[in-house]
C-alpha cells in the first residue's frame, strides 16, 4: 500500500521559515509561486534577463531576478524550466550556490534519474511533483482544495528534508487532498510511459487512425471527427468520476458489447509488445539519450513532426467544428 500523507500529517510551519527560489515562470512554476506567496512563505522568481515569462511575473506581482542571484539567497531551490534544460540552468546558475544544507526540489524526476543534474553530497535533494498542469494546482488551491502529488526524497544529509519537503507540499495545497510517496524511478518511468503509451501518443494515434479509416472508407470528415475526437471527452469525464466500470454502465449496451468484443482486438497482445518495448527504452535511458541529443542538435525532428502534425487533415477540419 501506498505510503499518503495528508496536512494533519505535516508541520506546516516550517516552510515559511525558509526562503524558497522558484526558477521558472511557466505552467508549474507560476502555479508554485503564487499558491506559496498565498501559503505565507517566502518566494523569489529566478528567470533569465530575456525570459519572456518575466511580463507574467511582473503583473502577478513579482520582481524577477537572475536564477544565480536566487539560488544564492534561498535556502529551498524548485527547479521548474523545461526538463531537457534544467541540466544546464544547473551548470550555470545553480550549482556553485547550493551550499550545504540546502534543499533542491524538482516537480518530476526526468533530470536526476537521467544524471543530467547530480547534486552535491552536502544538500538535501527532493521531488514534489503535482499530478497536473499549473493552472489546475492554481486554480483548485484557490478553491481551498488542491490536487495530489507524488514525492520522494533522493538525499537527506540534514535530517530535516523529509519534513521540509512534506512543509512544501503542504504549502501547495497538495496535502490538503493527499501526497504520495514514491521513487524517482516510479515517478519518472511511470510518467513518461502514460504520456508516450496511453496520454499523449496512445490517444493521438489512435483517434488520428480511427479518423483516417472512416474518411477513407468514403465518410463525411465532419462525422468522424465528431465520433472518433470530440467524444473522448465525454469517455475520459466518465472514466475520471468512476472508472471503467462505472464508463460501462454509463454508455450503451451496444456501445459496453463493442467494447468487449473490439477493444481487445485492436489492443492486442501486438501492442503489449509494443508498450513493453516502450517501457525498456525508458527503463533503460535510451529515450532519454535521445531526447537530449534532439535537443542539443537544435530539435529537428521535433519541429518536422509538429509541421506534419499541424498540416494533418484532422486539424483543418476540426477548426471547422469547433467553430460550430
Ligand atoms: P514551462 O515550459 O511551462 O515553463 C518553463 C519556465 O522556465 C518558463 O518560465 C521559461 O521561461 C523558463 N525557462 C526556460 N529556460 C530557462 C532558463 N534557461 N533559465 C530559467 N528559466 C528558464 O514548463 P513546466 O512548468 O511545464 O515544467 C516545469 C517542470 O515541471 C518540469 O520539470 C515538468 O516536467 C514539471 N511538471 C510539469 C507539469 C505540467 O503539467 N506542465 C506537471 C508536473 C510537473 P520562458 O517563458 O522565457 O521560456
């Protein structure tokens, strides 16, 4: 069973002691910001002098200041840039200031189990990762509840890591609705893997395949987007409020008997093998690797891929439809 800490597990408290650098002023890290400013604690914004995410900080009511100079000054550093450029914010802003005894947190695993940080023996070293985009973690803080997260500690040199991370999470709002523990390993492979397999790529290929079927057997676009893309969403609501049993028992019979009898045929032991291979590539760190090199070489198959993306005829159409 999974280890859950709620607030009345935590010392609230301790966090507000502290100064905390937020670098980053992005999905995660203007959500982070503001729900700690709310929580009582003591912020800073680290962004580079042309970073453009300074304008937002600025009308949120903050004075940016370089990443170096907030590393310097705080005693908890949450690195919240892009994953593929937080082993070089590290290298060149964070590094030489984080002195003994200080707490760096990541909000996902990606950089330290990919060794593209590795921290000192001298500091306390932690994730708190949110199980959702910024505005989510902003928004239900706002409401006075929150949305959980997964933690895990990777060093602990002062004693004080575990409780000063669990003081941050509080402060998020998330331990209002329960925090997770978990390994930087769990956290990272799992994450990347429902991204790749189910979240992200599963989906797309799979409504952009359904589509391609449909209008290729001579039906109207308009139709099959309709069925194939906008209906997810009234699937993933049902899925979210109870799970797949409660989904059956919501939908058709006939739609519950197809599922039975096609599902499995169209996810078939073929692509087990798939997500299997998948998952080793992750596991092992090759999809890493490549990431990073993909990076360093500038992207290239990545802007190719989201030209390709943005040209498909899913997209011309679905302009059309959402129009309606
Ligand atoms: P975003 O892309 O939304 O924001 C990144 C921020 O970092 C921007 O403010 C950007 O500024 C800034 N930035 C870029 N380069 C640098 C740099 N060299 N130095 C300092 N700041 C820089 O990222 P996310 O918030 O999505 O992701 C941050 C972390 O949170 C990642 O580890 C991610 O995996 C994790 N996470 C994200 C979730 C999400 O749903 N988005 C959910 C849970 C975790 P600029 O505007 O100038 O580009």
């Amino acid at each position: 069973m999974a280890t859950i800490i709620y607030d009345a597990d935590v010392n609230a408290e301790l966090i507000r002691q502290k100064r905390i650098a937020i670098i980053g002023y992005g999905s995660q890290g203007h959500a982070h910001a503001l729900n700690l400013r709310d929580s009582g604690c003591d912020v800073l914004i680290g962004l580079p002098e042309t970073s453009k995410s300074r304008i937002r900080a600025s009308k949120d009511g903050w004075t940016p200041v370089l990443p170096a100079e907030a590393a310097v000054q705080a005693d908890v550093i949450m690195l919240l840039v892009p994953d593929q450029y937080q082993g070089q914010v590290y290298q060149e802003s964070i590094k030489e200031h984080l002195t003994a005894g200080k707490l760096l947190l990541v909000a996902h695993g990606f950089s330290l189990q990919y060794h593209q940080i590795e921290p000192p023996d001298t500091v306390d070293v932690a994730m708190v990762a949110p199980n959702g985009p910024g505005a989510q973690l902003r928004y239900m803080y706002s409401l006075g509840k929150g949305i959980p997260a997964l933690w895990t500690i990777c060093q602990d040199v002062t004693g004080q890591a575990r409780t000063l991370t669990l003081s941050y999470a509080h402060a998020l709002g998330c331990t209002r609705v329960g925090v997770i523990q978990t390994t930087l390993s769990e956290e990272t492979e799992t994450d990347l893997f429902a991204e790749q397999v189910v979240l992200c790529g599963g989906l797309t290929s799979l409504i952009r395949t359904a589509f391609e079927t449909l209008v290729e057997a001579g039906y109207q676009p308009e139709v099959a987007y309709t069925c194939c893309l906008q209906e997810v969403k009234l699937i993933a609501d049902l899925l979210y409020q109870g799970g797949i049993h409660f989904m059956h028992n919501s939908i058709s019979d006939t739609a519950e008997y197809g599922d039975y009898m096609t599902g499995p045929r169209i996810i078939d032991e073929h692509t087990r093998e798939n997500m299997r291979t998948a998952l080793h590539a992750i596991q092992n760190g090759s999809f890493a690797r490549q990431w990073i090199t993909e990076n360093q070489a500038g992207r290239p198959a990545l802007e190719a891929m989201r030209r390709q993306d943005a040209n498909h005829a899913i997209e011309e159409i679905g302009k059309r439809m959402r129009q309606m």
